[in-house]
C-alpha cells in the first residue's frame, strides 16, 4: 500500500484524487467525440468511464502514482484529467513497467495551456517522488499532445502500433539533479 495520492497546486489549478463526486464530469469527458477523437477514437458510455475512473483511482493503492482530476483554482471547474499509469499494454516496444504519462481535458479546457500546466506539474512530482524513466504513447496526427509532450521533456522514441492503429511512442529521462 503507498501513501495517499498528493494535492498538486499550480498557478491556474488543482489536481486532486478522484472522488465519487467527480464521476459525472468524468463521464460526460470520455462521452465527448472529440474529446476521444485521438485517444483510441471510441467513446466511453457510463460504465466504462466509471470502470476508468475506478482504474486512475486503484493505480495509486498499487502503482504509487495515478491520475489525478484537475479543476480550475478559482472556479473549481472541471478541467480533466492527468497523470500516470501502467496499463500493460503488451505493445512493442514494451513499455510496461514503468509511468506512462496521459492527459485528457473537456473541450471547454482547450486552447488555454491548462494541459502543459498540469502536466508539468505532474512531472515535477513525478521527478521528486518516482525518478526514473517515464513514457506516452499519442496518436502521430494529435500535434497539440506531441507539442505538450515536448515541453515535458519527451523525446521520440520511435513509431509502434498499438491495438491495430499507428502511435509515436516517446520516452522522458528525469532531469539531472542539480548542484548546489
């Protein structure tokens, strides 16, 4: 069992841990077609987004880390989601076994830098708590998610395939410690 998952607080944000009161937001996030539309391109009724939303939560009981919902500060609107996970993807190349970085935000979120900040958040607690190697797998033509992947640090690893359709698999080394 690890510890609770963390509060992250940025300039514009929270990200918290899920709760069951988040669950009708999360449901109307992964129901939205475009919100999908580079995440597998299939949307999710309710019991697969309650079966997801259980999942981000239990990565942190087994995992350390998960995914958090994050909300605007001021006006506690729901942003989305982010965070990590090991899905076991049994893809090559194999990138089981170590944090793989998602992100997720409702349409109403978009075009606002709501999803670099967070996950620069993410990654920042990422760095202090889990250092090691991290990795996202995102859809060759989502430019917007590969620009954003950039900005934390991910570099290319190579193309793959995954579940019959083409993605760009990048890799993250944590930033070197710094000297005093």
């Amino acid at each position: 069992m690890h510890n609770p998952p963390p509060t992250l607080i940025t300039r514009r944000l929270t990200l918290k841990p899920q709760t069951l009161e988040d669950f009708d937001e999360v449901a109307a996030l992964w129901a939205d077609e475009a919100v999908v539309r580079f995440i597998g391109g299939q949307t999710r009724d309710r019991q697969d987004a309650w079966f997801t939303h259980l999942r981000n939560r239990g990565f942190w009981d087994l995992l350390g880390y998960g995914y958090w919902i994050v909300r605007e500060r001021k006006s506690g609107a729901f942003v989305g989601e982010a965070g990590f996970a090991d899905f076991m993807r049994g893809m090559q190349p194999d990138i089981s076994g170590r944090p793989e970085a998602g992100w997720a935000l409702a349409q109403s979120a978009w075009g606002q830098g709501y999803a670099t900040e967070a996950v620069l958040a993410a990654h920042q607690w990422l760095d202090e708590v889990h250092p090691g190697r991290s990795t996202c797998i995102i859809d060759p033509d989502h430019a917007v998610s590969i620009r954003i992947a950039a900005k934390a640090g991910y570099r290319e690893w190579g193309p793959a395939d995954y579940r019959g359709s083409p993605v760009l698999v990048f890799e993250r080394e944590p930033p070197s410690p710094r000297t005093p």
